[in-house]
C-alpha cells in the first residue's frame, strides 16, 4: 500500500520534472529563435553606398550581422535596394518571402509600404528609421532622431567660421522639402542666429535626394554669391556640394581664405572633404559632420529583436543628451570648437530647445 506522504512526495516530483521539462523546453525555442534570426533592411532609393543616410544604416546591419558571426544572404543579414519608391512594397515582399526575422525601412518615404507589409506579416518584427509609422502596429517599431540638436551645434560651427572669415552669410542645401530635413534647416537656422543674429542663412532645396547636378548648381551659386560654408542635408545629391566645393578649392593655393567649406550630415563626412591645393598640398575642407547614430541604433533593436523584447508598437528618439546625434570635432579651430562645445552643454542642461519646425 503506498502512504499519502509517498503519494504527495511523488507528485511533487511529477510537477517538478514537468516545470524542469517546460522550462528546458522554453531555453531551447528561445536559443532556436536567436540562432535563426536575421534581419534585412529595404534602403530608399539613395542605395547603401550614399556615403550617408543609407549607407549608415547598412553599416549597422553588418555590423549586427559580424557581431553574431552571420554572413551576408539569406539566414544572416542582407539589403534590398530601392530604385523608385515603386520598389519599396515589393522589396519588402521579398524580405518576407526570404522568411527574415526582423525588417528595417530606411527613411520617412518607405513609411506607406511598411506599415502595409506589417499588416499583413505580425509576425515580422519591422523597424521604421527616421520616421513615425503611420499606424501603430505591436510589430512595428519607429526609431527617430533629434537632428535638429545636431544641426544647432552645425550652425554654431558655421556661423563662427563665416565671422572669422568676414561672411554675412552661410548656406543650406536640403533634399526634399519634408519634415524631416525642415528639421535640419530649423536647428541650423537657430545654431546660426544664437552667434549672430543678423547672420543670413541662404535656404534651398534641390527637392531630390538623388540630383546631383541640381545641388551641385545651387551650391555654386551659394558659394559665388560670398558664402563660404554650406550645411547639406540632402542624402546623395548632397555629394555635389562636396564636388563643387572641391572645383572651388583645387584652384587656390594652401591657406586662402577664399575656400568653401561643407558642413556634412547623418555620418562622419571627413573623407570627401579631402583634396591637394593647387600648390600640391594636402588639405580638407570638410568643417564638422551633423552625425546620426543610425548604425548604433540599428545594431540595438536588432538585439532586442533577438533576445523577445522588441518595443513594438513605440517610438524611441534619440538626442545629444544620449548619444544619439552629435558633431564632429576635429577639423573646427579652437574658437569654434570652444562656441560649439559651449552650445553643446547650453542644450544638455536644458538651458536651449533647440527648434525642430520651421516658423
């Protein structure tokens, strides 16, 4: 006859393998679930070699991708590169159909397309970069920027070289004329007018993010007309400006001060500043960068993703408080490193809001 002790005993036992069971179980989809994840990201129709926006982006995904020892192509990470906004919905499709686990829309233009594929996927993780998804769905995730902090600290920067130099002016060149970019303009109206108030900012929009021949005709014109520094904020039209800066500079002699001068965006631009002047020597031209940490971002909500808590259904916005967006340094002269690090710590505490609209 088996007691009542043995009995509670053995079911002790019983309820104890099976918790043991379920939770062995529960470790195992879950070490299958991170084993079998990969992410992909759909680019706008800059291409992942923009020397920006996109190509910040496809950084980020690699770099998730190595951090895991994945290789690039189906089961690991991969792009899927848009000509046309027509391409955007059918280059989400295929990211389904290649079953990935989390997909990314680069840009405010591929919002449409991917708040419709998430619709029809909730069980695809999607993260939208740079923009707010038009419908809040619990597998979608917007990742924002505050780069109208970033673009302060360009204006502050711009507008104490053009003092330096003797200017009444600076220049901006958007892409297209949408919220996101208003934003840039915004802050570096703002940055400029807190060093000098009567400083005039020349605003234009080469309405593309892709004419290159148009930005780089604007930027003459801006330099022509005495401007000496430009703030391009125009994805790849954007590298005109580089270009025209750089047909400006080969033709003058080391220390002239008549160089023009770009102030670069979303990634550090340093690079395509470089040029030999016309008396063989090497310089740069490139002033500071208004940078966005995308690729960061991106690596960190793929890593949520993975490990099940993905914020789905949420936007995260990253500032300069936190690392999200901020300037570089190391081409300003002491006088503008000094105006922009005082302007950086004036918008930590709280002391300036930087505007992120257009009056």
């Amino acid at each position: 006859m088996v007691s009542r002790r043995n009995l509670i005993i053995g079911g002790v036992v019983v309820v104890a393998a099976v918790g043991i069971g379920a939770a062995v179980a529960g470790n195992n989809e879950s070490d299958s679930n991170k084993k079998n994840f990969s992410v992909a990201m759909v680019t706008d129709v800059g291409g992942v070699d923009d020397k920006s926006f996109n190509e910040s982006a496809w950084n980020g995904v690699k770099a998730w991708g190595k951090s895991h020892d994945l290789k690039k192509g189906a089961n690991g990470y991969d792009y899927f590169a848009s000509k046309t906004n027509a391409d955007f919905a059918t280059n989400f499709q295929q990211g389904v159909s290649a079953k990935y686990s989390m997909l990314i829309g680069v840009g405010y233009a591929t919002n449409d397309a991917l708040v419709a594929s998430a619709k029809q996927n909730p069980k695809t993780d999607y993260v939208l970069v740079d923009d707010v998804a038009s419908k809040q769905y619990k597998n979608i995730a917007s990742l924002t920027f505050k780069q109208q902090e970033a673009s302060y600290l360009a204006g502050v920067a711009a507008a104490t070289k053009a003092k330096e130099l003797g200017d009444s002016k600076v220049g901006f060149i958007g892409g297209m004329n949408s919220a996101v970019i208003q934003s840039f303009e915004a802050g570096y109206i703002a940055g400029v007018k807190s060093v000098d108030p009567n400083m005039k900012v020349d605003a234009q929009f080469a309405e593309s993010f892709t004419d290159t021949a148009k930005a780089k005709t604007i930027a003459t014109a801006i330099y022509t007309s005495g401007a000496h520094v430009i703030f391009q904020a125009a994805g790849p039209a954007g590298n005109a400006v580089f270009t025209a800066a750089k047909d400006i500079n080969t033709g003058l002699n080391a220390g002239s001060k008549d160089k023009a001068w770009v102030i670069g965006v979303d990634m550090d631009q340093n690079d395509q500043g470089n040029y030999k002047t016309k008396d063989g020597k090497s310089d740069n031209f490139t002033l500071t960068s208004a940078i966005k940490e995308i690729a960061s971002s991106i690596e960190k909500v793929a890593n949520q993703s993975m490990d099940g808590k993905f914020p789905g259904g949420k936007t995260t916005t990253y500032g300069l408080k936190d690392g999200g967006v901020a300037i570089t340094k190391k081409n300003l002269d002491a006088e503008e490193k000094s105006a922009v690090e005082k302007a950086e710590k004036a918008i930590k505490s709280g002391d300036v809001t930087v505007p992120s609209t257009m009056k």
